[in-house]
C-alpha cells in the first residue's frame, strides 16, 4: 500500500488545516505554516499544547517499560495481554485494509496484526512519544512492525475524515481525558462501514465504579501513583458514548478469561469466580473488562453534537 497515501491525508494537530510534503522528509501545515518532519521513526503531531504531557513522563518511569528497561521486559510485562490479543482477537476478527491503532503505547498489537496480516497497512499512535520509540525496540523482538508510528493526541486525531477501515484500541480509552471526545475522532477518521474495536475496557456500575476509582481501588490507585487518567463507566455508558457519536451495531463481549489474567492474584481469583456468573449480573453491576465492537454504519449519520 502506498505510503504517500498516509501523508497526503495528514492534518494540522493545532489548526485542523490541510499537510503537505515540502521535501522527502518534511511536511507542512499549509494553514498555520508548522512544519513537522516525517524522516524518524516515529512522527512527532502532538499539539503544540500537549507536546509535554503526563502520560509521557508517566510512561518513562513505569516499573518494567520504563526509558532504561529492556524491550523484553516491557512484552513480558504485557504477556497475558499479548496472548490474549493473539489467541482470542487475532484469529477472530479480520484486520484488513487500513488499520489505526489508538493508544498502541510500545505497539506491539499493531506489529502482531502486521505479522499475521501482511498486506495491511497499520499505523500504530500514542501520545507518549517515549512508548512508540520503544516500540522500535519491541518490534525488532516480535520481528515485525507497524508502517507507520505517529504521536498524537486520540482526542485530536491527525487524519483526514474517513481515511481508516478499522481502528483498534487495547485498554486505552478509559485513559483518554474525554473518552467521548476520543470516540467521537474514531468516528470521524473511520470510512463508512468502517469498524471499531475497543479492546480491554473495564465496565462496572456506580458502586463498584466509586470503589474502583476510590484512592484505595486499584484503578485510584494506579491514577494516584503515575498521575494518569483512570476511568471507569458502566456498559451502558460505554454504549451510550458510541451510539451518540452515531456507531451502530455495538456489541460488548465480557472478557472473563482468568488464566490471563495471572500478572495479579486477586484479579484472576475475581475472575475465576465471575466466569460463573451469568453475563447479566456483569458491567452495570459487577465490574468486568469488556470488549465493545461497533460500526460506522453508512446508514446512520453522525448525531453527536
Ligand atoms: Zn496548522
């Protein structure tokens, strides 16, 4: 696939104005004249305003992906995920044409659907700059690789409207600072018929959400500890937000699979039990992470405000 493709198809993060190629490894924004340049590994479009930002200083400490730690701890930190990814999404669901993956941190998902899907062509993104460039690094483990790493802001999203047949994101929209905001640039970038693949998210109703997010929950306290946003909604939340930016077709699928969930004791012993609860006591009630599938219908147009 045509990389030009990608870079006509840029836009401004600061003044949504229309890109340009002015040499072979600079663009330029033809409204407010910014010029970023295309010729690293990974491309810098974060908004003048987000250029510095907490999820980047929160990820450059993080325990075992860490700037100084090797790209073999930070997949093994991920393994359960990976696995998951790899034994449940990827043979299921079928990745083709143009992929976004938002909030990829060192984007390993995006190399793995690259792997087992070659003909596609994926972008991996994330607002931390420091997670995609070792991202490079992962890559070279999982001898494979997105084409392309962009930074950006998912709330702010880079792309022309309708550029992506699929976006995916794995546990990265309860981190967004307005999911609703994030969603709604899933929407905008997705061509019609386009699909969205909103991995890993966790879905629980009020109590449970105030205990999760309270300073002695643990979605509290991993928000307390790396300054990061933590959200928690209830299901139908979740399927509010996406029917509201005019998606259709939503469907939630509870993940309870325990055995990958062993990084934490107390997570797969909760899970083990909640695998024999029936699905209805789940999301608005028992917190349970879920997966939320849904399609830019192009019988539907966009009812968001
Ligand atoms: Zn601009």
């Amino acid at each position: 696939m045509s990389t030009d493709d990608l870079i006509y198809n840029l836009i401004c993060p600061d003044c949504r104005g229309k890109i340009l190629p002015i040499s072979e490894d600079r663009i330029i924004c033809t409204r407010c004249r910014r010029r970023f340049s295309i010729g690293s590994s990974v491309i810098n479009m974060l908004p003048i305003a987000v250029q510095k930002n907490y999820e980047d200083d929160a990820w450059k400490v993080l325990p075992y992906e860490g700037i100084d730690k090797p790209a073999w701890m930070a997949l093994l930190h991920k393994r359960d995920r990976v696995l998951d990814f790899s034994e449940r999404i990827l043979p299921n669901f079928g990745f083709a044409g143009k992929i976004l993956e938002v909030g990829a941190g060192t984007s390993w998902a995006s190399a793995l659907i690259k792997k087992r899907f070659p003909k596609s062509f994926v972008v991996a993104t994330d607002i931390s700059t420091g997670a995609l460039e070792k991202g490079i690094a992962v890559a070279k483990l999982l001898d494979s690789s997105a084409d392309y790493r962009i930074a950006c802001d998912a709330e702010c999203l880079p792309f022309a409207d309708e550029y992506f047949d699929i976006i995916l994101s794995n546990a990265a929209i309860h981190h967004f600072h307005d999911p609703l905001r994030g969603i709604r640039e899933i929407w905008r970038v997705l061509k019609n018929g386009g699909r969205s693949c909103a991995l890993g998210e966790v879905a629980a109703g009020e109590l449970f959400k105030r205990i999760l997010t309270s300073r002695i929950g643990p979605a509290g306290k991993r928000a307390g500890s790396l300054g990061v946003e933590e959200k928690v909604f209830s299901l139908k939340t979740w399927t509010k937000f996406f029917q509201s930016c005019g998606f259709t077709d939503i469907e939630a699928h509870f993940d309870k699979t325990w055995k990958r969930k062993l990084y934490d004791w107390f997570v797969a012993l909760y899970y083990r039990v909640v695998s024999t609860f029936p699905n209805v006591l789940l999301g608005n009630f028992l917190p349970c992470n879920v997966d939320i599938y849904a399609v830019k219908s192009k019988r539907t147009g966009h009812t968001a405000a």
